[in-house]
C-alpha cells in the first residue's frame, strides 16, 4: 500500500502542478519523449530569484496585480520590453513569492506596490504559475 510522503519530508525544491484540464491523447510512454504534448521539462516553474537595481526616480519595468484579496497571491502582470526586468528574466505570469525578505503570498497590493517603489535593490523570489495567474486575472481588477 502505498504512503503518502509528508511535505516536510520532500527534497527541495517541491513542486505541485494543477490536474490537466484537457490531458492529451494517449500515447505509448516509449514515444512522449519527443512528442510535442507530453513537454517533460518542468525547470521554468521552479522558484528562481531575480535581482533589481532601481535608480531614484526610475520605473521598475514591470506591473504587478492581484494581492490578499484576490486570494491567490502577487503576479507579474506587464513586463516593459528591453528593461532591466526583461533582461532580468520576470514575465506575464510569474508569481512574486517574496521580495527583500518580505512574503507576498497574502499580502495587500498597496502594501506590495509600497515595498517595490521604494527599494532601491529588489531581491525577488518568483515562479512561473499561468494556471493561478489567470484564475488571478478573472478575479481582480488591478
């Protein structure tokens, strides 16, 4: 019989993907490798950090919604082409799980919007997560 592994007892980094909604057809396990609907390369929705240097005065390069009350977190929603932010790797989807130590999970978005315009440096830890990004988007209107 099979047990469950507790979470505490994974190895880092963990990730939980939501079910397929519409799965692909079936096709012989032998032969996903190289088929274009069974994508086994997982690295992009791993946590990854990004670092920004923000000038006095400069615009950050990227938009943020969603927050506490959307009750699925903080997500990059606009990332300005050629800015540091691009250059840096941050994309529509992404979601901002803390920045400068500070959780953006279950935080307000004047409270993030706060933080993020007046760092100067912003160490961010984000992943890619379109499926909660765009359940965000039908719920918010930031």
């Amino acid at each position: 019989m099979d047990q469950k592994i507790p979470y505490d007892d994974y190895q880092l980094p963990v990730v939980f993907l939501p079910s397929y909604e519409s799965p692909p057809a079936w096709i012989p396990p032998q032969e996903r490798i190289h088929h274009p609907d069974y994508n086994n390369e997982l690295t992009h929705f791993l946590p990854r950090t990004v670092v920004l240097k923000k000038p006095p005065g400069a615009q950050l390069g990227f938009n943020i919604r969603g927050g506490k009350a959307s009750q699925l977190g903080i997500f990059i929603s606009k990332v300005v082409p050629d800015s540091d932010a691009h250059r840096a790797g941050l994309q529509e989807g992404d979601q901002v799980l803390s920045v400068n130590d500070v959780d953006f999970q279950d935080i307000e978005h004047s409270r993030a919007v706060e933080i993020l315009k007046t760092a100067r440096e912003i160490l961010m830890k984000v992943r890619y997560f379109p499926y909660n990004y765009q359940r965000q988007k039908e719920r918010t209107v930031h």
